[in-house]
C-alpha cells in the first residue's frame, strides 16, 4: 500500500456528512491501494506542526480534502491552498478532491495550481476554477458514493415533512419561522452523539490525527450543546407558535447517533434541507426533498449538475410546496446523478493513484 496524508479531516467534527466524507475518502483511497496513514484535523492549521510536515514530506502523496472549506479566501481556505506549493517543493504529489472553489482571491489561485489534481464537487466551482487558470475535474460530492442509506431504504414512510437548520443563518431563519406554522414539521440537526466516526473501518482509520492540542489517536469531536428545557422555555416565551418553538429548540439540540438521523431522512415524507448534506442524504434514499441556499452556492451546482434546479427555492413556502410537488422525474434525475458519483468517484481514486 502507498501511504498518504490526509489535510483537513472534518470527521473530527460531529457532523454527519463530514463523517461520511473522510470514511469514503479512506475506503476508496484503500480500494486503490492507498492508505491513509495520518491526518490534520479541519480544527488543526498543518502549517503548525512540524511533525505532520514531515510526515507530508516522506508520505507518497498528500490529499487535501475541499469540502466547503475554499472559498472567499479565508484562513483556512488558503492554508489548504498553500499544501500544494509545499508538497511541489518536497517532490511529493498532491490532489485536492471533493471542494468548492468561490470567491478566492490571485494568490490561491496561484497556490492550487501546484497542485496534480484537482476535483471539485460541481460545475459551478469548476467555471470559477477555471476562470482562475486552474485544470479541473468535476465528481459530485463523497457522500454520493456511500452506501450508508441502503439499510434504510425500505422502511415505510411517515407523514411529516424533516427540517434542518442552515449554514446560512438569515436564510435558515426564515425557513424556521415558516416551519412553526405547520403541524406536519420535525426539526432535525446533523450532528451525531458518537464519539468516534461510526462509518470509518479501522483498518482504515489513519493512525494518527493532528489537532490542535497535537498529535491523536483516538481523537473525540467537540460535545454539542444541548438545549435544556428550561433554556428553550426562555427562548420561546412570549414568542408566537410558543409550545412548537420549544419542541424546535428541544429536536434542534437532540443527542442523535448517525443510525437515528439517516432512518429519520428515510422514513420522512420529505425534507427541507438547509443542510448540504442532508440533500444528499435524501437523495440516496430516494425521501422527496426540497434544498434551501446555503453560505456558498453549492446547493444551486449540485441541484443544476442533477438536472434537479427547480428543487432549490429561496422561499420557505415555496419549499415545502415543493416537497409535496415531488414528480417521477425528479426521482429519475436524482438516481441518475447519484450512480454518476458513484462512478466517478471510484475514477477519480484510480486516477489519482496512477500518480504514485
């Protein structure tokens, strides 16, 4: 097996996508026979641990995970940009795989070039890519490639629509206030309650993890908060739709394991996903869904590649009629494009091992 490092490993957040992200990046870098040897939390600035440059340095190859980390040219986007100038230098290949790319100034653009590969998530990043001077590559998100959705796929479904919050607080805002009129609404989060990322094999885990407080084996997300009773009490008094908005507050902090959430997708009539990841979710287990835009326009790409952009609504209302307009068609483009990520994910891997 060749070894690889692995920057920006968002599964040492609780985050349901970001745990499915890392446990396909692992499991189809090892079908290729790559191993993840070690990796750098998305808490942990690489640029900052001597002991992971070097393991960079000796590693067969470097791979920067994207996700929806490059864009408007932040700190954290350009530290991931800056793996690739680095690796150049040392000799050792880098990919950057499963990103966004929008809004980022000259001198990413510049530093990514360096880089042997690069896949972004939809086609929207890869006209800005591109326009930057970048060569790239398009493979919709690693969460498609999954079968976490299979053992679900046949439970009977209920009759209330699922709402998530959003990254994009204005925007999930409204989508809650709309949601506290109807009775036929359960709010859910993504954040699973296990300790430890429950799709990873060990096999494939990476030994080591770089956080901020150093080098990890095992190590532990942060503890979300939880809305006591009395907090969401405080929250909603005197605010309308009073006993909902509680019972949001309460669903919105619930401790879920990743078994509970992906079955509550399942067995929804639907879902107005605030969440990225909760549209893709949705996707693989077929559950009627309507996408709301997000911080990046990632939601709005990934909907148009599925030939699915109607089911994007900036209007909450619109969202849920949406759900209940959900047509054959949809279904069709919606198991099209997840059999495309499928195959490209497991092309882009095989690519990215003919590099070594």
């Amino acid at each position: 097996m060749k070894t690889a490092v692995l920057i920006n490993d968002t599964s040492t957040k609780a985050h349901l996508g970001c745990r499915i992200v890392v446990a396909q990046i692992a499991r189809l870098a090892a079908s290729a026979g790559i191993r993840i040897a070690a990796s750098a939390s998305v808490h942990a600035d690489w640029r900052e641990h001597p002991d992971l440059m070097a393991m960079m340095r000796d590693a067969d190859i470097v791979i920067v995970n994207g996700e929806g980390t490059l864009h408007d040219s932040s700190r954290q986007a350009r530290a991931l940009a800056e793996v690739a100038p680095f690796c150049r230098e040392a000799g050792v290949p880098s990919v950057l795989i499963n990103s966004v790319y929008e809004r980022n100034d000259s001198d990413i653009a510049l530093a990514c070039r360096a880089f042997d590969r690069v896949y972004v998530r939809e086609t929207g990043s890869a006209k800005e890519a591109r326009d930057a001077g970048l060569l790239v590559e398009v493979v919709p998100d690693l969460t498609l490639s999954s079968n976490v959705m299979t053992a679900f796929r046949q439970q009977p479904r209920g009759t209330t629509i699922a709402v998530t919050d959003n990254a994009n607080r204005a925007v999930g805002q409204r989508t809650l206030d709309e949601a506290l009129t109807r009775e036929d609404v359960r709010f859910l989060h993504l954040d699973t309650s296990e300790p430890y990322n429950p799709f990873m094999e060990r096999p494939d885990a990476p030994e080591f993890v770089f956080m901020n407080s150093g080098r990890e084996t095992e190590p532990l997300p942060p503890l979300p908060r939880q809305s006591t009773a009395l907090r969401a009490f405080r929250k909603s008094l005197f605010k309308p739709h009073f006993r909902r908005r509680m019972k949001m507050f309460r669903e919105l902090s619930e401790p879920l394991s990743s078994r509970q959430i992906l079955s509550r997708i399942a067995i929804s009539k639907g879902v107005v996903a605030g969440r990225f990841h909760a549209a893709c979710m949705s996707m693989l287990s077929e559950t009627p869904f309507a996408a709301m835009s997000s911080n990046t326009s990632k939601m709005r790409g990934m909907l148009t590649d599925a030939g699915a952009s109607r089911l994007l609504a900036d209007d909450p209302r619109a969202a849920f009629h949406l759900v209940d307009d959900w047509r054959d068609s949809d279904k069709t483009a919606v198991a099209a494009y997840v059999q495309r990520a499928r195959r490209d994910a497991k092309a882009m891997f095989d690519d990215i091992a003919s590099l070594l």
